[in-house]
C-alpha cells in the first residue's frame, strides 16, 4: 500500500481527506504541524507527502524545505495544500521546494489525479 504523510492542523480537512484516500487504497499518516510533518517524513519515508502551508509550530514552507533539504527525505515529491489560489503563492511554494500546488477546498478527483502523477501510477 502507498503511504502519504498527510500535514494539516485543520481537523475537519485532515479527517475527510485521510478517509478519502484510504478508500482510494493509500494508507495515510497524519501530522499536525510542520515539525511533526519533518519528523514523520524522515521516521515514516512515506511515497508522497500532501503540506498544509498554514501550519502551527513550523509552516509549510519551511517545513517542506527541511524535508527537501535531507538527503534521506529530498526525493519525496510534496504537494502543497493552500486556500490562497494566488499564483504568487504557487510560485512560494514552488521556490521552498514543492513538487506540485493544489487548492482549498479539495477537489478529491483532481488531487488524486496530481497524486498518481507525481508516484507514476495508473490513472
């Protein structure tokens, strides 16, 4: 099973994309903030990581160019998970490292679509 570290203090969004992709057959580790997320990435070597940027403790942000920054944990593709769909904050997120930039509310369809890109799966 495909492991994703899912990074997001919002209960409400972690509980309803954890359970969507679980039924999509990922199995889902949860951190709710940014150092969490670090620490997880390198504990848990999970095949994808899903970063809030607005995170408590260490933000997206920075947390995505610490996980970037490991040799242990650089090659893991990040999708950065932001309700600014500017495209300033695209190009943020692209600049501290992230591989791709999805939008709040989540589109379940499209993020898995950007998911199965990223770890070269079947659509």
């Amino acid at each position: 099973m495909t492991k994703i570290l899912l990074v997001e203090d919002n209960e409400m969004n972690r509980d309803m994309l954890s359970r969507r992709l679980t039924r999509n057959g990922f199995e889902v580790v949860i951190a709710v903030n940014g150092q969490e997320g670090v620490d997880l990435a390198l504990s848990e070597k999970p095949a994808l990581i899903l970063m809030d940027m607005s995170l408590p403790v260490l933000d997206g942000w920075e947390a995505t160019r610490r996980v970037k920054a490991h040799p242990e944990t650089a090659a893991i593709p990040v999708i950065a998970l932001t309700a600014h769909a500017m495209a300033s904050d695209r190009e943020q997120a692209m600049a501290a490292g992230c591989d791709d930039f999805d939008t709040k509310p989540v589109e379940l369809p499209r993020l898995l679509e950007k998911i199965k890109t990223r770890l070269g799966l079947p659509g």
